[in-house]
C-alpha cells in the first residue's frame, strides 16, 4: 500500500483526523507554508462544498496534517478493503471534477496525484488543493512520489482525455490489486497492460472489457471521445455514462500464474529488456558496427589499392623518375609516392608537405597561389610573381644509368630558403630570391612480385650550391583589396 497512514485522535480536546507526512523530526519546507490556506472540496449527495484544513501536528510520535474528523480513505484503499465502493467512488470523482475549475486541477501532468483524493466512507470524495498536493508530495521519498504520481501517467494520451484514463486506471487498479502501468516492464513494453481478462478477473465480461479497451484506446478514439475541451467535462457526460452501465462486486479476484498470463508476461520482460539495452547501449552497438564498417571498408580500400597497378605502370625507369620529380614540383605527394615501393622513405615528404600546407592556406585566406611552380615560371619568361609568394621546383632532370636497376640522378632544385648556412641574400627592393642548387641523388629500382617497377630506395648523394637570382615581384591586389574590405 502507498498512501499515507490516516488516523482518527483529538487535537486539543477537538475530534480531529490526521494524515502522516512522515516524522516528528521531518523538516517542513517553509515555502509550501507561507500564505494564506487554499480551499479543498467535498463532494456528497451532489453537493460540492469548500473544506479547508486546521494545520500541523505531531500525533502518535508522527508529523500530521489535520483537520475536523473525516472518516476519508486513501484510494490506494480500493484495491484492499474498500474494494467494494471502487465503482461509486470512480462515478463520484466523475461527478465533482467537472464543478472545479482549471486552476484547482492543474493536470499539468495530465492526470490528478493520488495525494489529492481520497474517498469518504458512506460515500463521496475529498479533494486536496494543490498547496496540499505539493506537501505531501515534498514529504514523500521517491518510491511515493513514483506510486502516487508518475506511474499513473500513461504516455501518448490526447490531454481532453487523461482523467478518463486515470479514473480507468483506478478502477484497474481495484480489480486487479496494482495500477496497470506501476510495472516498469509495462512502461517500457508501449505502456501495454496486462489484461484483467488474461488475469481472467471474476468481474463480470462487460465491465472487464470496457477497462480493458479504455486502456488500450488509440489516439483517434480519444479524441473523437474527448474533443479539445477541458478534461473534466469528458468525465461528467462519456465517463459516467459509461460507468453507470457497469456493475460491480466485492472480493474480486485474479490469477496471473495461469499460462496465457505468465507467457504474456515473459514476452513483455523480453520486450522490456530489450528496449533498456536499445536505450542504453544502442548507441554502442550502433558505433561498433559503424566502426566496423568504416574499417571493413578502409580495409577493402586498401587491398583494392594494393592490388592495383601504379599509374606509372607500364613506364620506363627512366619516366618513372621523371614523374618522381614532376610530383615534388607540382607539391604532390601522393603522386612521388605512387611509384615508390613498400616502406621506402621519400626524402622530401616533408618538404612538399609544408610548402603544400603553406600554400593552401594563404590560398583559402589571402586567394593566392604562394607557391610557384618553377617549370611554369621559366617556361613563361620569368615574368613578376605576386608579392609574397615564393618559386619552388625541379628542371632538368639528367638520368644516367649505373646497371639495369640503379641510376644515377642530377637536377636542378629551385627554392625560397637556402639549404646551407651562409649562403642567404637579402633581396633588394620590389623583389625575391630563389636559391638555386644542383642535387645529386641515386634510385634504385625493382620488379614486384606483380610485374611492377618501382623505386626501391632513393638516397641524397650531395647538393651543390649555384647561386641566386632575383625575381621581380608585383603587388598582392586580392590581399589590398580584403584590406579594403575588413577596414585593416
């Protein structure tokens, strides 16, 4: 049982009825106790009239809230002994909550907390203001909270109809000794009941049939029920029409150990379970298998790569070679690389590289071409390069054969630095130095198991210092013009 312990004592020589918060030594929160009270209702016989509770006490060793005796009950009760008055206790809730207004209820969450009702002995039923609610609520561990609030929440519900669904709810509740979705396997199975007909419920077939669909209505159905008004009129014209064609009993029974019932249930704990670890590992499993297939495919991409022949395939050694240079002077190095044998070093990766970087990024912020291939510089007459950019590159390559595998290489490299320490010229005005070198570096090459050539090792032999020329340089206007344009 999860409501509150309700007992009847004398407060100051007034029969009074208390309701445990918990206690004597709990802590009140202050903020719930400034104010004037808030009314509460009474509904009986039809009549709806204000109630409004004493205060705060410690009776029997507890922390109270009490008022003028009421001989009220938990609705927790209906499951236990006051299962008989479920029914007219569901048609009385029926009845008042369509004479509050919208402020009293505040259903913001779509249903009216069990701390706020309660029904009263001869009929009819107390209901707390939300002041009251939030108390009790405040007092209450989270297992309370769980049992008097949030389990009765059914998700994907219309809002005109979630208090026709917790009055269906209660009336399950009364039948069967639980509410329907108090299980969390419930919750996680699409908030699927077990049904009071598996639990083959001794109530007779039309009132179990009637909770059994309610709690199961889709959406559209609700909503041809409900409309969009206020969720307390739909219980005082559907619902108790509804309810008034019912009948009822006492001592009520079920049987979930039947075998319809304790399949169903298996199969929702399946279910249950593996929408947890869908929840919460999902997301694992998911990465894994994206993992898996990045690798699978890295992995297809690389046998597929080293299973396909070189462009260079088919060349001679000596083209080859070319090509090996015609990469470095165009910043390339995939294609130097395309030719070069498993695990052989490139001797100016790095060089490339940075020079490569350097250029795309002043390409992307400053719109120019920083690195000038030198080949095409020559071929165009040396004419003016941009200010701030720089001459790179290899000419004249000259090939000389040492056997059938090894050859010997000189060639022209131009660059924006010097290699020795030295030999750097500051440039006079309106101009750039290039560093021009004679290098001297050896290849040898080799047939793979494929039929392949490929260079299988390159080594620097010497450099070989020729001199400098200076380059006239012309105005950088796409940077000017940016300048212009952010006000730099």
């Amino acid at each position: 049982m999860h409501g509150n312990e309700i007992f009847n004592t004398s407060i100051e020589g007034v029969p009074s009825t208390c309701l445990v918060l918990g206690g004597k030594d709990m802590d009140l929160p202050s903020y719930l106790l400034q104010g004037e009270k808030e009314f509460g209702y009474i509904y009986q016989n039809g009549t709806l009239r204000s109630w409004l509770w004493k205060g705060l006490t410690i009776a029997n060793g507890k922390r109270c809230l009490y008022f003028d005796r009421l001989p009220i009950y938990s609705i927790w009760d209906l499951a236990g002994a006051h299962q008989k008055d479920a029914l007219e206790t569901a048609k009385d809730l029926c009845r008042a909550l369509p004479l509050l207004d919208d402020a009293f209820l505040n259903v913001s969450s779509g249903i009216l907390p069990l701390w706020r009702m309660y029904g009263i002995e001869g009929g009819g039923v107390l209901l707390f203001p939300q002041s009251l609610g939030d108390l009790i609520s405040s007092c209450s561990d989270e297992n309370e909270r769980y049992a008097n609030l949030a389990a009765w929440v059914h998700h994907d519900i219309h809002p005109a109809f979630g208090l026709c669904d917790q009055i269906v709810q209660i009336l399950y509740m009364a039948a069967s000794g639980q509410p329907p979705f108090l299980s969390p396997q419930s919750r996680e199975d699409s908030f699927r009941a077990v049904s009071l007909s598996l639990m083959r419920c001794s109530l007779d077939v039309k009132t179990v049939t009637f909770i059994d669909d309610t709690l199961a209505l889709g959406l559209t159905r609700q909503r041809d029920i409900a409309g969009n008004g206020p969720e307390q009129r739909v219980l005082g014209s559907w619902m108790i029409t509804e309810l008034q064609a019912l009948s009822w009993g006492e001592n009520i029974t079920t049987d979930t150990k039947n075998p319809e019932c304790v399949q169903f249930l298996q199969k929702q704990n399946q279910r249950a379970d593996r929408r947890v670890f869908w929840r919460k590992k999902g997301w694992l499993v998911i990465t894994i298998a994206v993992a898996a297939l990045i690798v699978g495919g890295f992995i297809r991409n690389r046998i597929k790569l080293a299973l396909t022949p070189p462009y260079t395939n088919g060349m001679s050694d000596t083209e080859i070679i070319e090509e090996y240079y015609t990469g470095q002077t165009e910043l390339d190095v995939e294609k130097m690389g395309a030719s070069l044998a498993k695990h052989v070093k490139n001797p100016a990766e790095m060089e490339v590289t940075n020079l490569y970087v350097t250029r795309q990024t002043r390409k992307a912020y400053e719109s120019m071409d920083a690195v000038v291939n030198v080949r095409e510089w020559i071929a165009t007459g040396k004419p003016a390069i941009t200010e701030g950019a720089n001459l790179y590159g290899i000419t004249d390559v000259r090939i000389k054969a040492l056997d059938s595998d090894s050859y010997q290489v000189e060639s022209d490299i131009w660059t924006p630095y010097p290699y020795e320490d030295g030999n750097g010229v500051p440039a006079n005005p309106g101009h750039a130095t290039v560093y021009h070198y004679t290098q001297t570096q050896r290849f040898v090459m080799t047939t793979n198991k494929r039929g392949w050539r490929l260079i299988a090792s390159i080594t620097n032999l010497s450099y070989r210092f020729v001199g400098t020329e200076e380059v006239e340089v012309k105005p950088n206007t796409q940077t000017k013009a940016l300048g212009m344009q952010t006000g730099l």
